[in-house]
C-alpha cells in the first residue's frame, strides 16, 4: 500500500509535466501503444511501475526494470499513439510516509 501510494505521489508531479510535453515530441519518439510497450518490455525488460490520468485525458505510466534500474515514462493519448517522455537508470521504489501534520519539515 505504501509502495503504491509513493508511486502515486511522486509520479503526481510528473505526470502534469509529463502531459504538457507530449505536444511537444517529435514523431519518432511516438507509435502505436502495443509496439511502444513491446520494445521497453523486450529490448529493457521494463513493467509498468505506475500510472495515471493527466490533461485531455492522457494516461501517464512509469516502466522500469528492476534487474537493470533503467525507466521510461510514457503518455499516451486516446488516440492510442504512445509518446516517450523521458528516460534513464537507477530507478528505485521508494515508500516514504508524509510527515504528520502541524511539523514543519
């Protein structure tokens, strides 16, 4: 629950972010969903790690390996065309708690 919740909170920030760039990606950088997630899947042993909804209802979505640490963030749009947003290595789950309320941390 905790692991799911971090994922959820830190990928907030970037899927705003991650939403407002995908007009901006070049065409190589796009393709049909099913072979987008074929190639992380095949050529980075990447999963889906986390998802959600951003602006005009594209979903965002987190891919990392486990086994190599390397990640993507995608977006696809209802269209079905999947954009890469960006990538790297050393992706790390992390489960942080907030801090109780009235602290100022």
């Amino acid at each position: 629950m905790k692991d799911t919740l971090l994922k959820m909170t830190m990928g907030l920030g970037l899927m705003v972010l991650a939403a407002e760039q995908v007009t901006a990606q070049n065409a190589r950088n796009c393709g049909p969903r099913e072979m987008v997630l074929q190639r992380l899947a095949e050529g980075f042993g990447e999963t889906r790690q986390s998802m959600g909804l951003g602006a005009n209802n594209a979903v965002i979505e987190v891919f990392a390996s486990d086994e190599s640490g390397s990640w993507t963030i995608t977006v696809t749009m209802p269209n079905g065309m999947t954009c890469l947003v960006a990538s790297g290595q050393a992706y790390e789950a992390l489960a942080e708690a907030l801090p109780p309320k009235g602290n100022d941390a």
